[in-house]
C-alpha cells in the first residue's frame, strides 16, 4: 500500500513537471527546500536574464519566510537588487516592514528612487498611511515625486501588485 501511495505522488509530480516545467520545480525549491540565506543569494547573484517584471519572483516564490531578511538587507545602499527586494514588500503588503520602509522614504541621503519605491511599498502595505506621506513628498524631484503625484492622482498603476500565481507561471507583461 505505502509503495503504491509513493509511486503515485511522484506520478502526480512527473505530471505537474511536465505540465508546469522549470516553474514547479523552482517554485517547490525555493519555498520549500532553501533557507532564506539561500533564497537572498539566489535573488542578488541570478545571472539569468528576466524581464524586469519578473526580478522579484524568487523572492514572492519563497513566501513570508524570506521577509525578516528582506528587511534586514534592505537597511544596506549596498544590497544588489534593493529596489526590487523593497518592491516585493510592498506587493506581499508585510506591514512588519513599514519602519525600515519609512526610514528609507524620510532619509534624505537615499536615492530617489528607493525613496519612490519605498514611498509606494508603503500606500501598497497602508493606503492611508501611504497617501500622507505622498502628500509631503509632492514637491520632490524625481521618481519620489512622480509617484507622489501617482499617488494623488490615483493613477492605476499603484495599485499593481505581481502575485504568487503569476511569479509561478512566469507571466510576464
């Protein structure tokens, strides 16, 4: 009974394989198999070429075990991928991270472009929250005040968020 149970679960995964590819098994490794160090790794070194949109899935494909690093690395200019690392925050909307995404957004040394995705990792995690900030931001140059004004403005774009479903299915737009 117990071999005929196993040879039918690897059946029902030789299938999702053939039918999912490189997805399923990336997704399954990353979530399950990789601890978050190797996960981050994964995420700053992958030399493989993906559409911008597509930066960020490894992280989103790990789930919520990766968010306390994510937040930790973040702090540092240094980090590969930042922008990208701050964005998966807003778009898995982690409500732990909002102090280390307000101090990225208030510091003044911070490039404006981390400042703008953290301003909109913020609206995505607390609209109200994020409104308030866009508010005292709408006057900055660059992205920071681009997204202030999306903000505003309710442009539909803030709203975007890339989900589970299509990091697995590697959709890209």
């Amino acid at each position: 009974m117990l071999k005929s149970n196993i040879k039918f679960i690897f059946l029902i995964i030789s299938l999702s394989g053939l039918l999912f590819g490189e997805n399923l098994f990336n997704a399954m490794n990353l979530r399950f198999f990789l601890t978050p160090e190797e996960v981050v790794l994964h995420f700053s070194t992958q030399n493989k070429m993906v559409a911008e949109d597509m930066i960020m899935d490894p992280l989103i494909l790990s789930g919520d075990k990766i968010v306390p690093i994510i937040i930790k690395e973040i702090k540092s200019k240094n980090f590969p991928r930042r922008l990208y690392a701050i964005s998966f925050l807003g778009d898995g909307s982690y409500i732990e991270s909002l102090p280390t995404l307000k101090k990225i957004l208030t510091n003044v040394t911070e490039h404006s472009e981390f400042r703008g995705m953290a301003l909109l990792s913020i609206y995505k995690i607390n609209n109200t929250l994020g409104t308030k900030f866009a508010l005292q931001n709408l006057k900055e140059e660059g992205f920071l005040g681009n997204v202030s004004k999306m903000i505003i403005n309710k442009n539909p774009y803030i709203e975007e968020k890339r989900s589970y479903l299509e990091a697995f299915f590697g959709v890209h737009y």
